[in-house]
C-alpha cells in the first residue's frame, strides 16, 4: 500500500509538458504542403493578374474597376506577406535561419486575422477567378495565422504547462474519500 501511496503523491504536483506543436507542425510534411500551396498561389494569382486579369479589368465599368484595382492590391499584399512568413518558417527548418533571426524577421511581416471588407462597391461583379482567388487567399491566411499565433505563444512563453487531464477528478475523488490510499 505504501508504493501506490507515494507513487500517487508524485503523481499529484506533477504537470504534463506541452508539446510545441507549432514548431513540431512547421518541421512536418503537412507544413510542406502548405508552403507548397502558398507558394503556387502566388505564382498563380501573379500569372493570372498579369495575363487574363488584364484583359478582365479593361472590360470593367468604372465603379468594378476601382474594386478590381483595389482587391488586386489587397490579394498582392495579402499573397507577399504569407510568402514571406512561410519563407522564413522554411529558413528556419532548413537551418539558414536562427530562432531569434526569425523573429526579428517575423516583425517584418504584418499577419493579422483576415476581415473581408464587403462593402467595395462593384465587388460582386468582380471576374470569377479574381473571387477565387481571393478566396483561396483568405483560406491560406486564415490557417497561417492560426499557426502563426501558435508559434509565437509557444516561443514568448505563454503557453503553460497543462495539467494531467484527470488531475481534477483525483483531486475530487480524494477529497470524497479523503481516508482512503488505494489509487
């Protein structure tokens, strides 16, 4: 009785230790998958803006123009810092950068949450492939974001160490049979 005894006082104080997924995921072939994906949306979106786009944006009326003009501009922008945050993850993972290199990199790059401004008058007769575009984008930067969040909370220190999962329900079945040393 005394070695389940003493085995569960160990246990008790004991947290598990977090596993850096963001880290683990950027190391990975699914974070593979993803630079890959970026990195054809850019070449995608750039063949697309200098070859069908044109000739898409010259049958425009001027209200659609200006919104073409405008969301090509806000897909570029959007499309050259998720390259850049991707680059730098793959710099990082191929060892041509250091951590800390990253991260005096990483305020280069400006990733926000992604709003979609829907009041752009003309938006809706946009060309279908400039919406899918945009669309795929958005998707792209939604997840980066995601990681990108991940990646930094584990790097600053903000992520703590969790909890065994049943630590409460010992803590509850203890107290209920608080004479009781049986595991």
């Amino acid at each position: 009785m005394s070695d389940s005894s003493s085995t569960r006082d160990a246990n008790k104080d004991e947290t598990a230790e977090a596993i850096p997924f963001g880290a683990k995921f950027t190391q990975s072939d699914q974070f593979m998958t993803i630079f890959r994906e970026g990195m054809a949306l850019v070449e995608d979106t750039a063949a697309y803006l200098d070859g069908d786009g044109r000739r898409d944006s010259k049958d425009l009326l001027p209200p659609v123009s200006l919104a073409y003009a405008t969301e090509s501009m806000r897909l570029t922008t959007r499309l050259m810092q998720l390259a850049s945050w991707l680059l730098i993850r793959r710099a990082v993972n191929e060892g041509e950068l250091t951590t800390e290199e990253a991260k005096e990199q990483e305020h280069k790059v400006r990733l926000k949450p992604y709003t979609e401004d829907l009041t752009t008058p003309g938006r809706d007769e946009l060309p279908d492939r400039l919406k899918e575009l945009m669309h795929a984008t958005a998707r792209l930067h939604e997840r980066v974001v995601r990681l990108d969040d991940l990646i930094r909370s584990e790097r600053d220190g903000v992520v703590e160490k969790a909890a065994h999962p049943l630590t409460n329900h010992m803590e509850r079945l203890r107290a209920a049979f608080p004479g009781d040393d049986t595991p």
